[in-house]
C-alpha cells in the first residue's frame, strides 16, 4: 500500500504565497502530495505558481487585511473540511527609526501582521 495516498494528505492554506517563503513552502507541501490553498494579492505569481502543480495548488487573490477577502479564502474550503492547517507567511516590514514613523505605516504593519492572522484564524476556527 502507497503511503503517500492523497486520502491521507492535508489541506494546508498559506498566506504570503505569491512570493517568497510562502511560496517556498506551497511548492515543497504540493509536491509532498499535500492540497496547498496559496493566497496573495499578485495574481500573475499565483497563477505562475499554481501552474506548477495545478492539481494540488489552488490560489485565492486576497488582501488578508480585508475582512471581505479573508471571506473568499474561507469560501476555497469545503464547509465540512476539517483538520486544515493555516500557515501565516504573509507579512511586511519596513525597517524605519521610531522618530521616523507615521502612524500611517504603523496601523499597516499591524493589520498586515498581527490584526489579519488573527481575525483570518478565528475565521478558520470551525475547519
């Protein structure tokens, strides 16, 4: 019997995963036989990376910031899916001296990497 049976594999959704490490990782876990759920903002990334795989990469373009996009990442799932797994890649950092910041910049640090993560997991919670 084949262990890497696809009845066995995960779902794994992973944000940031236009570019990066994310997109690092959604390649490795495809290719371990895992169902990758890639979501980004860069359509065209996506679409190169689900091109790779198209049978185990699906992609979501979604703002995590919007409440109404972490909305379509949660609508990639079947509603009885459960056991997913959610990895937080998506995340931002623009190095400045704290006499240097703007409010402005401070609010998108913390929505992109602490407000959306959390609020996209409570989401997540019931899969």
């Amino acid at each position: 019997m084949a262990q890497n049976s696809g009845a066995h594999m995960s779902k794994i959704i992973i944000t940031g995963a236009s570019s990066g490490i994310g997109k690092a990782l959604a390649l490795h876990l495809a290719q371990s036989g895992h169902h990758v759920i890639a979501v980004g903002r860069n359509k065209a990334a996506l679409d190169e990376l689900s091109s790779s795989d198209s049978n185990r990469i699906t992609t979501v373009i979604a703002d995590i910031t919007k409440s109404e996009d972490r909305l379509k990442i949660k609508e990639a799932l079947p509603s009885d899916a459960r056991g997913v797994y959610l990895v937080h890649s998506a995340g931002i950092a623009v190095p400045a001296l704290l006499a240097n910041m703007t409010e402005e910049e401070w609010d998108q640090h913390f929505s992109v990497n602490i407000k959306a993560p959390v609020f996209l997991t409570n989401l997540l919670l019931p899969h």
